[in-house]
C-alpha cells in the first residue's frame, strides 16, 4: 500500500512537471483561426471566407495533380504546384491574411 501511494505521487509530480516544462501557446494559437474554404472551380482555385461568405479567386491557375494544405494555425496556405514544362513540383505558401503569395 505504501509502495503504491509514493508511485501514484510520483506519477502526479512527473505530471505536474511536464505540463510546467511544456511549450508556451504562441499568440496565433490562442484564438481560433478564421473559418476558411477552398474549392476547385475549372483550373481555379476559390477562397471562401466562413465568417463573411465572400469568395475571392487565388490568383493562379490549378490542375488535378496539384495538392493543398492548411498551416496549423490556418494563417497560410500550402500549395504543392505541378510545373507543366519540368513535370516537377514547387512549394508556395498562400498568406490568408494578406491575400498574396
């Protein structure tokens, strides 16, 4: 009984401890991104935003083999684009709240 009391407090303290020593929420984490959306459209890609309902064209031109990905904090837009000419792929980061590449 006594071995399992100081093992039950030892895993408190080592509890305690990981949560004291964990990482720091930084600012864009401590509020809840915008609700954003994307779809495809022809060969365009369209922003929707959730609060407002506007939609707003990016201002590129899309095929089926290119891939999208939101940023954690939902602050950018990760764009794994397909270059017709070298069939290679290149990376673009889409800032939401700027509205530029």
């Amino acid at each position: 009984m006594y071995l399992s009391c100081i093992n039950a407090l030892r895993a408190i303290l080592l509890i305690g401890l990981c949560l004291s020593l964990g990482t720091t929420p930084t600012i864009a984490q401590n509020e809840l991104p915008a609700p954003q959306f994307l779809y495809r459209h022809d060969k365009r890609l369209i922003f929707v935003n959730g609060y407002t309902g506007e939609t707003t064209e990016l201002p590129l031109e899309i095929t089926e083999q290119d891939r999208f990905t939101w940023s954690p904090d939902g602050s950018y837009l990760l764009a794994h684009l397909r270059d017709a000419e070298t069939q290679n792929y290149c990376l673009n980061f889409y800032d939401v709240d700027a509205l530029e590449w």
